[in-house]
C-alpha cells in the first residue's frame, strides 16, 4: 500500500449516485486537496474498478495526497 493511509474516505452507490462520508477530523489540508481535484479528479479518483475489485481511498498526510488503493478480492 502507498504511504501510510490517515483518513479514508466512505464511498457508495445508492440509486446510482456516488454517496461521499467524509471522516469529521480530515485536515483542512485533505479538504482542500479534496476540493482541489474538481468533478473531473475526483470521479476519477472514485470511479468503480473494472473487474469489480474493491477501491479504497486514503489521505496520505505525508505526501499531502489523496490515494487510490485497488485491493485484490
């Protein structure tokens, strides 16, 4: 795994919209990475894994980025 993951963002499908938890002591900084990214990056950061595997992702808070973990079901 990347870095060593602080936060990690809840994201789920429900009716087919994308459902966002977001922990309540994320950093400014991870908030504002998090904005930063726009629409664009961040349906790119979330969007569903080709073959169904699961996908995590992690405030790195020492690189300052948001990751995209795939796991291996």
């Amino acid at each position: 795994m990347p870095g060593s993951p602080d936060h990690t963002l809840v994201i789920e499908e429900r009716d087919g919209n994308l459902e966002f938890r977001v922990p309540s002591d994320l950093p400014d900084s991870a908030l504002q990475a998090l904005a930063a990214l726009g629409a664009d990056g961040l349906e790119k950061l979330t969007e569903p894994e080709p073959r169904g595997r699961d996908i995590t992702v992690v405030w790195n808070a020492k690189s300052q980025h948001w990751e995209r973990i795939v796991h291996r079901n």
